[in-house]
C-alpha cells in the first residue's frame, strides 16, 4: 500500500505543492471535516481489508481444516510463485490485458479516425459502435459464449452454413472456436467490449486538436499521411497512453469473461479467476490472500505509470 | 516538414477539383465507418433478434433470421413456466445501484468541497490516494470482506453490497465531482454490472441481476432464447443510461482527465 502512495506523492509533487501558510489548527480542522466521511469510509472498507490480505497470505489456513491455522511466513508466496497452475495465470493474465488492451487500442485509433470525418448518419454510427461497451459484462460474455461461439447453433457457424449452401457446398466446417483457440474466444469478447472505450478516449483527443496547426499543415501541402504522423500522432499519445493504461487496470481485473466463457478452463484461468477458485472451490485462505498480494504488486507498477499520465494531463488541464 | 514547406502551392485556380475529390473521399471513408459500425453492432442486433425468436427458431444451423417473433424468451424470463421471477434480482440491482450512487453522493459530496472550494493542505496528495485505491484490484480485498461479513452476519445482504459498491464508485466521483452528474451514471451502470463480488457474496435474497442471469445456462435443454431475452433485459437500463449520456462517458471511465 505505501509503495502506491510514495507513488503518488512522487507524481503528484510538482502539480500542487504549494507551501500553504500556517493556519490556525482549528480552522484547518474545519476546513478538512467534509473530508473526512470520505476518507474513513474508503480506508475501512478498501485499505483494512488489504492489510487484512497481507496478514493471511502469511497464514496457513484452509477453511476445511480450521484447526490448523497458524503462521507460516513466506510458504504461501513460495507456493504461488512455484505451482505451475498458477504461473500459468499469471502469464496468461499477461497475456490477455496485453492482448485486449493493444488489439482495442489500434482498432478504436481506426474507428475514432473514420469518426473524426464529417459523414451521413455520423451519430448514429457512433451510437451503434458505443453498444457493445453499454452491454452488462455477463450478458456480453453469454452472448459470445452462447449465440455468437457455440458449434452447434450459434451464429458463426450458422452463417458459415449459409455460406457453403450458397454455394452449393454441402459440408460447411464447423469449428468448435471456444475448444480450439480458448484464449483467442475470450480476447475477442473482451476486444468487441472495450475497443468502443478506446474509440471513445481516442476520438476526444482528436476534437481537442488545435485546429490551427493542421490549417497550416493543409497550406503547406502535407499529405494525410504527413498529417497523421507529424501532428496527430504526437498529439494523441498522451491519450493513447491513458486509454492503455485505464484500459490494462480493468482489464488486469477481468472476471466475468473468464468466468462465464471457459470457466477458467482451457488455459484461461487468468489471476482474478485462480484467487477466486481458490478461495471458493479449494478454501484455501492462505494462498488465495498471497496470490492477491502478487496482483497488487503488479498492478501498483501499472498504476504508478497511470497516475503519471492522469497527472500529466492535469497539468495539461491548468494551464490552459 | 521543411521539404513539405518549400513545396510550391499549385492548387489555387483549381479549387473545385480537390473539394469533389475529398468529398468523394469523405464519402468512401463514411461507407467503411457504417460498415465497421454495423459489424460492431451486430453482435447485439442479433441478441435482441434472438430474444425475440422461439427457443426451437432460436437454435437452428443455418440460423433462421426470419423466423416469425415470439415474446416467449421474455415471458420466460418473467418466470412463465418456472415461476422464478426476475424482479427480487432486478431490485436487488437497483437497489445496490442506486443506494450506493446516493451514498457515494453523500460522501464525495463534502469531500470535493473539502478539496476543491475550500482547498485543504495537500488537497492533491488526497485526491491521488482516493484515485489509488480504485486502481488495487478488487479481488485481493474479496477473502476478508468475506470473512468479515460473515461475521457480521451480513452474508447474502444486499446492503453489504451498497456498502462494497460505494467504496468501489467512491474515487471516481471524489475525483471528478465538478460534473458529477456524469459520475452518477457511471456509478449505478458500476454496481450494475458487477458480477464477481455478488457471485460470492449473495445467494438467492440478495442475488443481483448479473447472478441471476448466469443461472439461465442450464445443462439441460435449450436456452438460448432465454438467455438473450435475460441479457437484453438485463443490459437495457445500462444501454438506455449510456446513450442518453454518450459524451459523459468518457469523462467517467476516464476518471475525469478526458474532458
């Protein structure tokens, strides 16, 4: 926890420290009273439960074997870094946030450059496109798992049967897309959801373009590509970088796509999905609290990053 | 760019010319973005389409698209023949929802004014760690709350998930409270697509919508239509929300650095 915030204070330093004049010590209070509610309230329910974490993953303690509980130092984290089942979760959840998060970024920086121009029906589109991200999770992932991927009636494979009757073929191939490539199922489902976010992060950036820059750009003859290359691509990058990295932080977490898609099964068991089956399925404390500890510690890297870009588009923010 | 610059500009008598061209342009290019819409699209179009459908229409190879409409899915979700109603699971989503969006109001409410109106000391240092404690994963805090809830007794409540919702929502809307009605919505489309804390944590009274709909895939029989006609009406007050409110989407998932 003090590594987020010696973090945050790090980034934060340079926006707002300004060496406020002493105050009266009661008029401070006043003052941070309506903060206070706020803060109490989320270290309760969010950082006491962490140390709590922190405590059990150095504990022995299975919920079927209640009186075996007691302390056993760094076991649990051996047993985590060790086990094969849950290495595997862990490059596999690399292996989906990494995957989500860049297929999303590129397809939304395409799409937010179709939208940028002025076309028909331009709002109707966007509308359409935004779908996809205002669907419940769950509901997504059962609609993927159900009606879109399954060999028998869903409408993948229903189209590619239309398609070979069309042209007269009579064995269409039906492939099983869930059995065959597990991780790529769950990637597309996730991708279809987030890249509307993306597109939607990506498309802000470029209608705060200083306008001017590309006038010039246009009297100076540059071509699209010039264009793009030289004046929106720098411009973006911040955004690109705050869509990555809010897009790697949910992503990072997901849940219910694992869950409902393969059950965590074929490979796909990312960390969220592992800490949850240990503690639900194998009841073990001990070793779910160390893997939720590992996570932590890899999203507290991620999150400095964040917290460096969100602050940098804050500074960004109060100078204009 | 200095060899663009010393580029002689030719195009001043024929100003006609590259205006139809770029309209032309500007037309294939809006062709390729109705495309790439439609096909983003789709996936739901034929969610809503299925939910409409019977079960037997529902699961055929090759798809029946035009197959005669039907409101059986949705009575079905209504509880027609197994007689389990949605709506415990809907109210329960709603109220979690909207009673931790009101209390996530109540508490960031005082707290903006604290950091922003009236600037306390090192107002940005707090303000950073409400924004880090939404970037922790959820699921390392899941085993202790799970303890302690039962403990208290507060296992399959769905005030407990009021509580957990509002913790969740809460830095988002601390941080971003200049336009919070943004936050509001972002707040209750949260709590209504949470799926793994009440997974755990709720049973049959407190059973929010999302669980509720993950005990349509049944291993028996055929229940497609179900489950789209489920997810339809499960996702509609999020797709309604989100539509309603397209612009302030962004600046809540954002955590307000998009404006």
């Amino acid at each position: 926890m003090s590594a987020v915030e010696t973090a945050t204070a790090r980034v934060v330093r340079p926006v707002g420290a300004r060496p406020a004049r002493a105050q009266p010590r009661r008029t401070a209070w006043i003052r941070r009273a309506p903060l206070l509610p706020a803060l109490v309230f989320l270290i309760v329910v969010t950082q006491l439960p962490f140390v709590a974490t922190l405590v059990i993953s150095f504990m022995n303690w299975n919920a079927l074997y209640p009186d075996q509980v007691r302390f056993t130092g760094v076991d649990n984290y051996r047993t985590v870094l060790t086990d094969a089942a849950l290495r595997a979760s862990i490059v596999t959840t690399v292996e989906l946030t990494v995957s989500v998060v860049l297929v999303s970024l590129l397809l939304g920086l395409l799409i937010a450059l179709l939208l940028d121009r002025v076309f028909l029906g331009r709002g109707l589109v966007r509308t359409m496109l935004i779908a996809p991200f205002l669907v419940v999770p769950v509901a997504s992932a059962l609609l993927w798992k159900h009606a879109l991927f399954n060999p028998v009636y869903g409408l993948f494979n229903g189209v590619l049967t239309d398609v070979w009757h069309l042209f007269g073929a009579n064995s269409p191939p039906q492939p099983d897309w869930i059995t065959q490539s597990p991780k790529a199922a769950v990637v597309t489902a996730l991708v279809w959801q987030w890249t509307p976010f993306m597109m939607l992060i990506l498309l802000a950036g470029l209608q705060s373009r200083p306008a001017e820059a590309f006038e010039a750009a246009t009297v100076d003859g540059a071509s699209a590509w010039q264009t793009f290359r030289y004046i929106t691509l720098p411009h973006l990058r911040r955004y690109l970088e705050l869509g990555a990295l809010l897009g790697s932080i949910y992503v990072v977490q997901n849940f219910d796509a694992v869950f409902t898609i393969t059950s965590g099964g074929l490979g796909t068991a990312n960390l969220p999905y592992t800490i949850y089956q240990t503690f639900y399925q194998a009841h073990d404390y001990g070793r779910a609290s160390a893997a939720g500890v590992v996570v932590v510690i890899g999203t507290i890297i991620i999150a400095t990053f964040a917290l460096r870009v969100v602050s940098s588009l804050f500074r960004e923010e109060a100078k204009r | 760019m200095t060899a663009v610059a010393t580029t002689p500009t030719t195009a001043a008598p024929a100003t006609n010319r590259p205006n139809r061209a770029r309209r032309r342009a500007n037309a294939l290019w809006g062709l390729v973005a109705w495309l790439v819409g439609i096909v983003f699209f789709l996936p739901v179009a034929w969610m809503v389409l299925t939910s409409l459908h019977s079960e037997a229409d529902a699961g055929t190879n090759p798809p029946k698209f035009t197959a005669p409409l039907t409101l059986d899915g949705y009575r079905e979700f209504f509880g027609a023949t197994t007689g389990a109603s949605p709506w415990p699971p809907l109210i329960n989503s709603a109220t979690a929802s909207i009673a931790s969006t009101l209390l996530v109001l109540a508490l960031a409410i005082p707290a903006a004014y604290a950091l922003a109106i009236k600037p306390v000391r090192k107002w940005t240092d707090v303000l950073f760690f409400f924004l880090s404690t939404k970037m922790l994963p959820a699921v390392a805090a899941l085993l202790p709350i799970y303890l302690i809830a039962q403990k208290l007794g507060l296992l399959d409540n769905i005030w407990l998930m009021v509580i957990l919702y509002t913790s969740m929502n809460l830095p988002i809307a601390v941080w971003m409270m200049h336009s919070f009605l943004a936050e509001v919505l972002i707040c209750f489309i949260f709590s209504w697509n949470e799926l793994l804390f009440a997974r755990v944590l709720t049973a049959t009274v407190a059973q929010t919508a999302p669980v509720f709909l993950t005990s349509f895939v049944t291993s028996q029989g055929l229940f497609l239509a179900k489950v789209c006609a489920a997810a339809t009406a499960i996702s509609l007050p999020v797709l309604a929300a989100g539509f309603a409110a397209q612009d302030k989407l962004v600046q809540g998932l954002s955590l307000g650095a998009v404006k």
